[in-house]
C-alpha cells in the first residue's frame, strides 16, 4: 500500500470519479461486519468468538450463517479486507491480498476444523461434509435456532467498524496528500470520521462500565 500510495492518482484525473469508487468499496466492506454481525447476532454464548491463543466452542453452530458456510466470520473478514485493496483500484495490490488472506486464513481455518472435528466428532463431520468451507451455499440456509442479539453484536464489533473507518480515512488523507500535497480532505471525510470515534466511545464505554451490552446466554 505504501508503494501505491506514492504513486497514486485519480483515475482520468477526475476526484469525484474516484470518490464514487471509495464508497463503492466501503460498500465492500462493510458486508463483511454485516456477514459477521448474521453469524454472531444468532450465536450462543462461547461460540463465534476472537481465540487468539486457544480454541473455544462450547457447541457447534449449524443453523444460520453456519448452514450455508464453515467459515462465515472468515468470509466477512476476507470482504472487509477485499474492500480496502480496492481502494487504489489496482488489480495486484487486491491479487496480494487474496493470496495473502488465502495463506494466512487457510492454517486458522484448518486448525479451527481440527479442533471441532476432535471435540464434535461425528455431529462435526457430518455437518462439515454437506456444508462448504468458504463460499457458501445459499440453497441450505436453516433457520437459526436463538433470536437475533443486536446488544450481542454492538458488544463485540465496535472496533472493527470502527476500524475500517480510520483505514478508509487514513487512505484517504495519504491518497490526498499524494496527488495535492496537503492532507486536507473534504468535510464529510470528517463528518463520517467523527461520528466512527463517536459510536466507538460510546460503545466501549457502555462495555466497559455497565452491564446493558451483556445478554444472557451471549
């Protein structure tokens, strides 16, 4: 990104036409919160979480999001990170990150499997074998067994909108700077920035200092 950045220009010499690009691809990649918020908002207590150091599932989601892929956390990742490579419009820079996110996901997928597979056994299998890995499957979507937590998801993904937003904002005043030599960008880049930092305080704040974002069960 930093190569490109540095050799950066709107495309036909034109901003506007390249703004319209940047929200495309915002567009982008806020699916992938709305992919992950369809996964966690129906999922119990233990299960669809951030394991950096160790595997955790206290059960086995099936129905939702997870009948139609293995991976659907994944998924939303790959498209929040798709849209951000977008954002220069060069085809190698969004080829690196597939290959990259293909490399780097595919070991924690494997290891996830792993670790179902020796826990869930049979039930994991059976599950595995009719449900693909990454691209889903629209045709098998079961109805998810818990209701939709909207408290359960605004818990637990605040700063990762949060921060697409700052990468969207950061692209967009280095990308500035490049082509106009100051890193002054136009108000409603400001607007948008101020309203992320604004949620994202709130948010952290009602996680950190009451009870209303826990949900039983969740």
């Amino acid at each position: 990104m930093l190569v490109v950045i540095n050799q950066f220009d709107y495309p036909f010499q034109d901003p506007r036409l390249h703004e319209v690009w940047v929200f495309a691809c915002m567009a982008i990649s806020f699916l992938g919160p709305a992919i992950r918020a369809m996964s966690i908002g129906f999922a119990p207590q233990g299960t669809s979480g951030r394991n950096t150091k160790c595997q955790v599932a206290d059960e086995l989601n099936t129905s939702g999001m997870y009948s139609l892929v293995r991976h659907p956390l994944h998924v939303g990742n790959f498209m929040i990170w798709l849209g951000i490579s977008m954002f220069f419009m060069s085809w190698w820079l969004s080829l690196i990150l597939v290959l990259s996110f293909w490399i780097y996901y595919e070991r924690i997928m494997l290891a996830e499997e792993e670790f179902l597979r020796r826990k869930f056994g049979d039930r994991y299998l059976q599950w595995a074998e009719k449900t693909p890995a990454f691209l889903p499957k629209f045709r098998r979507w079961e109805r998810p067994t818990l209701a939709f937590s909207l408290r359960n998801i605004l818990r637990r993904e605040y700063s990762g909108v949060f921060a697409i937003v700052v990468c969207f904002f950061a692209l967009g005043v280095g990308t500035h700077a490049t082509v106009h030599g100051s890193p002054d960008l136009a108000p409603h880049w400001m607007v948008i920035f101020l309203l992320g930092l604004t949620v994202f305080l709130t948010l952290r704040t009602l996680k950190r200092k009451t009870s209303w974002l826990n949900v039983q069960g969740r």
